[in-house]
C-alpha cells in the first residue's frame, strides 16, 4: 500500500498544476482509466459472450419445451448446449471481478490513518471541498446535504442515477430482446427472480457511494459511468 500510496502522490504533483488541490481526485480519475483499458480485453469478451448467448435463445427455447415438466433436466441440458457451443454464462462476471482488487486497493488507503508506520498524507487531499477519506455521512456532518462537501457528493449520486436510469432501459431492451419465445413453467430454476432484479442492480451504487470512503466513491462513479459508454458501444 506504500508503493501504492507514493505512486497517487506523485502523480498528483503531477497534476497538481491542473487541478490544484483536486489533483489526488484526478489521479484516481486516471488510475480507474487505467484500470479499465487494461479489462479492457475481458470487456469484448463478455460482449462477444453476450451476442453468442443471444443467438443461442432458439435453440435454449427449444429446450425449454422439451424439458418443461422437468427443470432439472433443463438445467443439465442448457450447460451442456453452452459448454458445445464454447458459451461461458459466466464471461460478462470477469470484468467486474478483475476490478474487484484495484477498489479494495483504494478503499483501504484511504481508510488507514497510517500507512507504513507514518501518517497517510493521502487523507490530507480532497475533491473541491470534501476530503478523499470521508464519508457522505461526514459531509452531512460538516454543512448538510448541500454544504461545501454535501454538494460533491450530490454531484455524484447525480451521475449514478444518469447512468443507473441509462443502464435500466439498456437492460430491459436487451432482456426483452433476449425471450424471444416464452415458455409457462420453462424458466431455469431461479431465473425468475434474477430477471426482475437485474435492470435495479445499477442502482445499488448509490449505496455503495454513500458509504465508502469518497476516494473509493470517485473509483465507483467513474468505472460505472466507464461501463455504460463501453457497453452501448461493445453490445451496440
């Protein structure tokens, strides 16, 4: 985390000139671009995955009448269609799942008071008025909602919800796109469940964003916003 937390310092001298007392925030800006382009590969994986799955749906509803009295057997079948046709259900996981180490990498730095034995100087640069290892919780603290700190994180949830709402009627094009021929009784077992819930899952980054240390929040806000762009140009 030393070397991490050395890296972030400099390149925050770096932009320094730029940005001025929000050059930490740019560097984290920079490092989840970073970040990005290196899943990027993963990414056109899992589109790729996605248009394959696609073209699988008559062959899947298909299944689905054959097996209707028996979800199990149905189950089986749909692996066993996938794995033929080199078909990962699981693709469009490993790019989030990649990204998982470089935000617990941050939200780690900017909790720790102390980094190596010596004071976390990290914790000592803000976003315009809000400090980077705070929380919603201590802008609502120091000035309400809309105080000098409150209003970056409005700013933020703002940006979620643009791109939650985006995300929302994304996924309900593609999921409506993607039952082409409904089955009674022919869903996978706990498919059901999964499709009303997914189209809201963007939206549990509000939570996350209001709970995490502001650093980790600008991670989130911007590799979310990241993925909706890169989405409606991968899936296009």
């Amino acid at each position: 985390m030393s070397v991490f937390a050395t890296l972030v310092e400099q390149l925050a001298e770096l932009l320094q000139p730029l940005f001025h007392a929000s050059a930490a925030a740019a560097a984290i800006v920079l490092f989840t671009a970073f970040v990005r382009l290196l899943v990027l590969p993963l990414s056109r994986a899992a589109a790729r995955g996605q248009k394959a799955r696609t073209a699988l749906q008559p062959k899947i509803a298909e299944l689905r009448k054959k097996y209707r009295k028996n979800p199990e057997r149905l189950q089986q079948a749909v692996l066993e269609l996938h794995a033929k046709e080199k078909v990962s259900p699981l693709a469009g996981c490993l790019p989030g799942l990649m990204q998982l180490p470089a935000f617990f990498l941050l939200y780690h730095l900017f909790s720790n008071p102390t980094i190596g034995g010596e004071a976390n100087a990290l914790l000592g640069h803000q976003l315009l008025a809000a400090p980077l290892g705070d929380r919603w919780v201590d802008a609502l603290g120091d000035g309400g909602a809309f105080g000098a700190a409150g209003v970056v994180y409005v700013a933020l949830f703002a940006v979620v919800v643009v791109v939650a709402v985006f995300n929302y009627r994304r996924t309900r094009r593609m999921m409506a796109a993607g039952s082409a021929v409904p089955v009674d009784g022919g869903q996978l077992p706990g498919l059901g469940a999964v499709t009303k819930v997914m189209p809201f899952m963007s939206f549990l980054t509000l939570i996350t964003v209001a709970v995490v240390p502001l650093a980790a929040a600008l991670y989130v806000v911007t590799s979310t916003t990241w993925s909706a762009v890169e989405r409606a140009v991968l899936y296009r």
